[in-house]
C-alpha cells in the first residue's frame, strides 16, 4: 500500500553512485559474494550491452553457489547458513571459475550471506530470468523462497507497441498488435472475455514542446536541485515525500469543479494561499484538470480540490512495487484520490527499433518498463485478473482512476537514459502538513511558505516551477495536438510459477507470496 519499497537493500545507490562503464566489474574480482551482489545490482542499472546483463547473471549465480563462511546474523540473531534448500554448491571460491553449467540445489551450506542477503540476490536472478524468456527456469529458486505465485510472463516480460498500431479516436479498449518475442499478436484475441473498461486512459501529445521543455529543466538531470535538496536515492528508495497545491487559486469556481467551493471552509488560513495561481505550474494543472478527455472519462474529477505533487527519476531497470496511491502512504488507513496522472518528462533514448527476424515491424522502445493498473482494488478478495500497459513516452499523459493497483514494471533488455516521472493526484480533501522536513503531503513552497530555504526565499526547483511560461502557439486550442491512445490490455497479471493462469478458485496469496522481482 506504500509507494516506497520497504524491503532493505545491501548497498545504497544514490543518483551519482551509478557507474557509467562496466569496467568496474571485470578490473578487479569481487572478494565476497555480498561483494558481487552489490557490484551486480550497480552493473545491472547502468547496463548498456546484453554482455553487461550476462556478467550481471555471472555475479548472480557466482554469488548464491559460493561456499565462503558467513561471519554474519540474521535479524534473529542467529548465523544464517542459507540453508533449507536455497543455495546452490560450487569447488571453487574464485569468481573467476564461477561455475557455466547450472548445479543442483543442495540441502545447506555456508554462502556467505545473510537469508534476508540471498532472498534479495536470489529474486533479481528470477526476475532477469523472467525479463530474457526463461520464467521456467526461476520456478524452482522462487518455490524455494516460498513464492506461490508470480506476475505473468506478459507483465515482467512485457510486449512492446507495434508504431501506429495503439492510437485510436475513442479509449473503449479493443484489440491492438504488440511485439512479443519478435512476433506480432494481437494483444487482445479473446472474442468471448467479457469486455473491460481500463481504468486508465492514455493521451498523448498532451505535453506541448515548450511545457515539456520547462519540466525536463526541473526534473529531467539527476543531479537537479529537486533531487540533491531531498536527497533522492534509487535503491533504497528515499523516504516518500509529496507536494500539496490547492486548487482554490488555480481554478476559477465558474470554471469547473463542485469541490472548490465545497472545500474552501475545510482549509485552513496557512494552508489556502488562495491568491497564488502558482505560475507555469497552475497553468499545467488547470489544462489537465480542464482536459475535455479526462473528464469525460473520469466525471468525479470535477469533485477535486487539491492536487498532491511527487516525481521520480529512475535507471531503466528500475521499478516501483505494486501498490495503492493513498493520503500519507496507508497510514492511518488506506484513502484513495480521485485520479492519479503520470506525465513522462523523459523517456531517455525513446524511439524505433526493428526486433523481428524479417525486419519489417518497427517497435516503439523507450527507457524504463511501462506503467501497469490493474481492475484490482483494496477491498477485492481475489487478485487481478485483467492489466493495461502504458509504456514511456515524451509528450504522454497517463491518468487512472486512484482507486486500483498499479506500478512500474522494471526495464527489460539494455537501454540507455532514465525513466523520468512526473505525477499528480487529484483528491477532494487531503491533510497538508505543515512540518519542516520533506515528506508526505507537505504545502507547496512559495513566497507564503518554504520548506527548504532558511531565508524564506522560493527554493530553486519551486521556483522553476511556478515562473510563468510563454504563451504556447496553440493558445486557446491547447489540447489540439492530444490523441487518445490505446493501453495494451493484458488478460491476465498472475500465474502459478509454472506459468498457469491465477484463477478465482486458487484464492488469495500473501503479499511475500506474490513474486514481483522488483
């Protein structure tokens, strides 16, 4: 229900810790197998050739087969042998004999790491598997872990859009081709399933050139001031932290939006700031949530009367785990808004690529794994049975009804650049809170108020943001260039790790017991 992995990682990878070459690998062996895990995940996230990913594998499996004595504990206090059938044995310590051949899983030994270490190094091996076609083989180190359950072969190994195959004049779902394993399908070949609305809808072009322009200035560089001022990291994920704006100074009540009026008594005087029409950022706000698109499909989003801020700015093979948008991360209890929307400011080197054998169907690729909403929501007993794709795009909104299951499905293969993410949720009412240090839900900075700056004044990245921007050529036909364009429909999210559908009558597994690999 959190949108921060809780789960903690051996190293800590910062926006510039990522290595630009591989030659960190192969200049010097690693000593240790924690070593070699941690010199594989920083390998894996700056990978730009398949030999990277097979040198990433090698550590991997180097490191799970290693026999060196842990000197550590686990959090039990008890030295943990990775044993219950969970490492794999190797005669040779030395990572450059690191075994070719796959052995069999022994019944205990010593591999130099903790179980929390081996779970960890063991499910990024599965999810390398399950990204490169080969779901089979991690069956047997997932059950081991104690996975019953996996996201399907079509969500981790993911379909790309078929150029020109997606767009469409309404946003009904249908049947549309994708490339899956150099092969084109039809994304959609059931004629009897049952028809499903997507609680989603994908518009592109919604960003005009000078809007994304100005955003990529804020957020698009790693070293941004939106990110070295909060002290973003990638792995672990930094503690959450969010933006509230009110809607009151953004949208004229003659305008739109039945919960303006409705909420203005619910804010606070420190809070409503009711003058400030927040600059080029109010402008963008206004055009989504004005957006004729958006609010025919979703009609509750006129209710809205504040807007929640975050961003993200990922490596390609970054994900972010399934979960619920909610005020505060859960805490308290779980309460959804009314729509949440992604704006790709960046999709590193997006474009075209051939991928079949006959050359002939041209693929739209881009850094960083698509977006996935699912129809599955908190209150439901069962597990989703249907998914809808929206890869990276510059240009493109994704909006999504706040209340279902979504995430970031990491990036598969090699591709170079980063995954940059702007979103905003739409609530009718949600708690700002006025604290001094970044985190959930904290009042916008502007001249009124200021989390960061000692002196009172705008921070940099805030004030990026609310400078007024140059009038568009499109003026008053603002939403000329937007199209909608059709999610790829996936029937099904989860499977059995053999790779048989999740069905109603197998019930509903635990959270730990649902492999997502990232």
């Amino acid at each position: 229900q959190q949108r921060n992995d809780d789960l903690p990682q051996p190293t800590t990878i910062t926006m510039t810790d990522i290595p630009t070459s591989a030659n960190f690998i192969t200049l010097n062996d690693p000593t240790s197998p924690l070593e070699a895990i941690q010199r594989a995940r920083k390998l894996w996230l700056s990978a730009t050739t398949p030999s990277d990913l097979e040198e990433v594998e090698k550590l991997y499996r180097w490191a799970l087969s290693s026999k060196e004595k842990s000197n550590q504990t686990d959090s039990g206090g008890n030295n943990d042998d990775c044993s219950n059938n969970n490492c794999t044995t190797s005669n040779s310590n030395s990572y450059k004999d690191r075994p070719n051949k796959k052995k069999k899983l022994a019944k205990g030994g010593d591999c130099g790491l903790t179980r929390e270490q081996f779970v960890q190094a063991g499910e990024k091996l599965a999810l390398l598997l399950c990204q490169s076609g080969r779901s089979k083989k991690a069956k047997k180190g997932l059950s081991s872990m104690g996975f019953t359950c996996r996201l399907a072969k079509l969500v981790l190994d993911y379909p790309y859009p078929i150029e020109g195959e997606q767009q469409r004049n309404d946003d009904c779902g249908g049947a549309i081709q994708v490339m899956v394993d150099g092969t084109r399908h039809i994304a959609d070949e059931s004629k009897t399933a049952r028809k499903i609305l997507p609680p989603c809808q994908i518009i592109d072009g919604f960003l005009s050139t000078l809007e994304l322009k100005r955003l990529r200035s804020v957020f698009e560089s790693p070293t941004a001031s939106y990110w070295t001022e909060h002290n973003y990291a990638v792995e672990p994920p930094s503690p959450y932290f969010s933006y509230v704006i009110p809607l009151s100074g953004i949208i004229n009540n003659n305008q739109h939006l039945s919960g303006i009026k409705e909420s203005k008594d619910k804010i606070s005087s420190d809070d409503r700031r009711s003058n400030h029409n927040y600059g080029f950022l109010g402008e963008l706000l206004r055009k989504i949530i004005l957006c004729p698109l958006l609010n025919q499909k979703f009609p509750k989003l006129s209710d809205a009367a504040f807007v929640e801020m975050w961003a993200h700015n990922r490596p390609h093979a970054s994900g972010h785990q399934m979960h619920f948008d909610s005020d505060d991360e859960g805490r308290g209890g779980v309460r959804n808004p009314i729509i949440s929307t992604i704006l790709y400011v960046s999709a590193g080197k997006s474009g075209f690529a051939n991928v079949d054998t006959k050359n002939v169907n041209v693929v739209e690729r881009s850094t960083g794994g698509p977006s996935l909403v699912t129809n599955q929501k908190l209150s439901d007993t069962r597990l989703a049975t249907r998914g809808w794709l929206a890869h990276p795009k510059p240009h493109r909104l994704v909006a999504f009804d706040g209340r279902y299951l979504h995430g970031v499905v990491p990036g598969k293969g090699v591709q170079e650049g980063r995954r940059v993410t702007l979103m905003f949720a739409f609530w009718q009412d949600i708690r700002i809170r006025n604290e001094k240090v970044p985190g959930s839900a904290r009042p916008f900075p502007t001249n009124e108020t200021s989390l960061d700056s000692a002196d009172g004044t705008v921070v940099n990245w805030a004030k990026r943001l609310i400078e007024s921007l140059e009038k568009d050529v499109n003026g008053e036909n603002q939403y000329k260039s937007c199209a909608i364009t059709n999610p790829i429909e996936l029937d099904g999210v989860y499977e059995t790790l053999d790779g048989t559908p999740w069905k109603r009558g197998m019930g509903m597994p635990s959270y730990d017991q649902v492999f997502q690999g990232f």
